[in-house]
C-alpha cells in the first residue's frame, strides 16, 4: 500500500478552496488533512472536493473558528472525533483508513501572546490540550497499532524550527514549558517527526510565515509549525516529505504550507 499524506492549515477553507484546488492539481494526496476551517459542517464545500475524487469526508467544524477535516479518496474503515478540556471547539478528527492505519488530525490551540498560564486563559487552554491529549495516547494507544498524527500543533520545537531560537524563547509557540510538553506528547506512543526524518535537524525548515511581515520571503522570519508523525514500525515505510513552500506566495494565501509524506511505494 502506498499512501500520500498533506496536512495544511488553510485558514477558512471556503476563503482558500481555489488553493486547495490547485494543491490537490499539484500533488494528487490520498487523503488531505486540513486545519481552521472556519466553517459550520453545512457549509463545507463538499461538492467541490467530491469532483476532485475526494468523496469520504470528515468534516468537522463550527462558524468562524478552529475546525478540522479529513478528506480521502478511499473510503473510511471507521470516524470519529475527541473533545479536550470539555470544549467543544471541533480541534480532533480521527479515522482508521483501509490497512489498518489510525490517522489523527489535530489542531492545537494556539496560546495568545502571553505564555504564562496564570494571567492567560489560552495559554493555559494549550497546556491543558496538550496534557490531556498526552495522557489518552498514553493510556489508550499502547497496543502497537500503525498511528498518523498529523496537524497544526502551534509549537515549533527546535532550534531550527524558528527564525531565532534566541529571540524567541520567550514568545508563545517556541517556549521551552511548550517545546517540554510537545515532547511529552511524541513520546506517549513514540512518534517519530517524519519530516526531520527526511530533513536533519541542523537545516532550517518552516510552514508558516505570518501574514504581518510585509515580504515573507524576503525577510523568512518562519516557524515549524505544522508536523506529521508516525509510529515506529510505519517509519521503514516512509519514502518522501516536502514542504509546499511556494504556496505561502499564492494569492489570498494561509500563513500556513502543506506539508507531505508518502508512506510505502
């Protein structure tokens, strides 16, 4: 079996369905993942995605804000979501895909400006995600199973992953109390970063570029952001990753780019 893989966070996928047009043009995935979709479930565009031969959904989401889909050629061997920190905030899609395979797309709250969980609610909303999340993988998912976690997870945990290591300590997504509790989660079910596993570590590798700089390119102040993991024994099967950087210069772009993996082939 092979089976292509992106995960991208499209920020409103109504906005940005002529994008996600020309990504799937460009690099034909199995299943897309997507991220922030901003839109109630009856307002996904499904039409568009069945003429492009993606006709099994999960969609997920809920008016103007997070939202989470899956979308795959093939059909679903079983679907379903999570909830965390009791909030019904549509941020955890999971499907089980023909081969046995448990796929997980995740959209990690992003934390506000200011990481301290004390004076911050949203920041102590991403620790508590992030705990809970770390804590069902580890009592749940110890039975060896082939896992895909896949998503915006909104920590960029290596030094390479930022622009500056330095001066971003002590900003929200590169904080060493986040970067800890990212870690955690990869080693619940021992995860292995299949991007890094085709890009060492020492290279510098960013998804998003935010959309206040006005050239982003120029000035490539980006961050790791997004991630695709997989258990141990899928990782002899892993053939390819890519960053769609390009994308990030679309027109009516996201802040983010997909990002690939093929398994198998």
């Amino acid at each position: 079996m092979t089976l292509r893989l992106v995960t991208w966070n499209i920020n409103s996928v109504r906005l940005r369905v002529d994008n996600v047009r020309r990504l799937l043009a460009e690099w034909a995935p199995d299943v897309l993942c997507l991220q922030e979709t901003k839109t109630p479930d009856e307002r996904f565009p499904r039409e568009v995605f069945e003429e492009l031969g993606y006709r099994h959904m999960l969609v997920h989401g809920m008016k103007g804000y997070n939202g989470v889909a899956i979308l795959s050629r093939s059909p679903f061997v079983s679907a379903g979501t999570r909830v965390w920190c009791d909030r019904a905030d549509c941020r955890h899609a999971v499907v089980e895909l023909p081969g046995g395979i448990e796929l997980h797309n995740i959209y990690v709250p992003a934390g506000g400006d200011v990481p301290d969980p004390i004076i911050n609610p949203k920041f102590a909303h991403k620790l508590q995600f992030l705990d809970e999340l770390t804590g069902w993988f580890s009592a749940e998912r110890q039975n060896g199973r082939a896992i895909i976690a896949v998503g915006d997870l909104n920590i960029a945990p290596l030094e390479t992953d930022v622009w500056s290591h330095k001066q971003l300590l002590g900003v929200v997504s590169h904080t060493p109390l986040e970067v800890d509790r990212l870690g955690r989660l990869q080693r619940a079910v021992a995860f292995v970063d299949a991007v890094r596993h085709f890009v060492p570590p020492h290279e510098r590798l960013y998804t998003w570029w935010s959309y206040r700089a006005r050239d982003w390119a120029a000035s490539d102040r980006g961050r790791r952001l997004d991630h695709i993991w997989v258990t141990p024994s899928l990782v002899p099967l892993l053939a390819e990753a890519r960053v769609h950087r390009d994308s990030r210069g679309w027109s009516t772009a996201s802040d983010h780019v997909p990002i690939m993996v093929t398994v198998g082939g």
